[in-house]
C-alpha cells in the first residue's frame, strides 16, 4: 500500500499542533496518530465494500466525500469537508481553494464521462482510472488523506467489474509519486502503466 505523508500548507500552523495534526482524540503522538489512520482506513475499506456487496455504492463525487468523512470522522472535525487552506507536496502545488468548487464541478462532469464499465477491456479501464486519478489528484479537495481516498474509491470501482482491488504494492511509491507529479501536466502514461500493473481479474 502507497504510503502517506503531511503537506506544506499556506499557514504553517493551520489545524497543526507541535508537527501533528489537532485530532478530536488528543493524540500528541505522530506514530500514534498514524496508527489510528491505519486502523480506521481498514474499518473504511471493510465498510465500503460491505456497502459494494450489498448494491448500496454509486459511483459519483458523493461517494468521495461519504469514503472521507466515514474515514476520518473519529479523528478530525473536517472529515469530508472541503479544505480551507492551500497545500502543496513534493513540488505539486494542488488546486487553490479559490477554485476548489469549480474543479469540483469539473471533475464531475469528468466522473460521468469516463468511468469504466463492463464492456472496457484492460487497457481501457486503466487510462480511464488513471483519468479519475490524476484530475482528482490536481485538485486535492480534502485537507489531508486524498490518497487513500481515491484508491479505495478505484479499488470500489474495479471490483464492482470484475477485478480484485488495485494491487498498489507492486509499484515502488517514489514511482507512484513520481506518477502523480507527470500526472499534474497532463503526463498520464506512467499512471496508467501502475495501474494496469495492479489489475488483475478475480477469480
């Protein structure tokens, strides 16, 4: 699984305590709070696919925002809430929050337009995903946990055709990064390339 990492946000002290993020339960501990994220991804990924199983899963942008605040809602007070500060990664510099309903709508309009569906073979459903991935990516909504939030959201997707969930540890996560930063410019192959490599059909 891709690991994660904090941002750099605009105003270095929002919503960060002593270099941990302030969180309902008042953990102080960096490990600590990582190990909590890690234990409610697995109840998130666990309840989404039950959800999956049971045909109660549409896949639109609701679906996000419901994965995020049902994952963080324990930890953090804006837990499927759109972020209020910009933040930027590795170089990337995700989208402003001046503009961050307008990509929204975008990305919506995009959701609607290339998600996969039964009829795509491979190579299809992975340009597609790789798609969704990099135009939600650029824009980052939620202050922290993007990452996880969008893989489990294409992990739901493949599944519901056929598949087993994105196998992301078969790539390094400096390529997965580096995946992300071509992504940013419209670069989608190396994407594309990492989930495909990911994909395989259940049996």
């Amino acid at each position: 699984m891709i690991g994660h990492s904090r941002y750099q946000v605009s105003n270095k002290k929002a919503g960060i305590d002593n270099g941990v993020l302030e969180n309902k339960l008042g953990i102080k501990d960096k490990k600590k709070l990582e190990e909590a994220e890690t234990l409610l991804l697995a109840d998130t990924y666990t309840h989404f696919f039950e959800l999956l199983k049971d045909d109660e899963v549409k896949f639109d942008l609701s679906l996000l925002f419901s994965i995020h605040k049902y994952f963080f809602h324990t930890l953090y007070s804006w837990a499927g809430k759109v972020r209020n500060v910009d933040i930027s990664k590795d170089g990337m510099l995700f989208a402003s929050v001046k503009y961050i309903d307008q990509t929204l709508q975008k990305f919506e309009l995009l959701l609607k337009k290339k998600l996969p569906n039964s009829k795509d073979n491979k190579d299809t459903i992975s340009k597609k995903l790789t798609l969704i991935h990099n135009e939600y990516n650029a824009i980052h909504p939620f202050r922290e946990g993007n990452g996880r939030t969008i893989r489990l959201f294409l992990d739901l997707l493949v599944v519901n055709l056929g598949y087993d969930p994105i196998d992301w540890s078969k790539t390094k996560d400096s390529d997965y990064f580096k995946a992300c930063i071509l992504g940013m410019s419209g670069k989608n192959e190396l994407m594309t390339k990492i989930i495909k490599k990911g994909l395989k059909k259940s049996k």
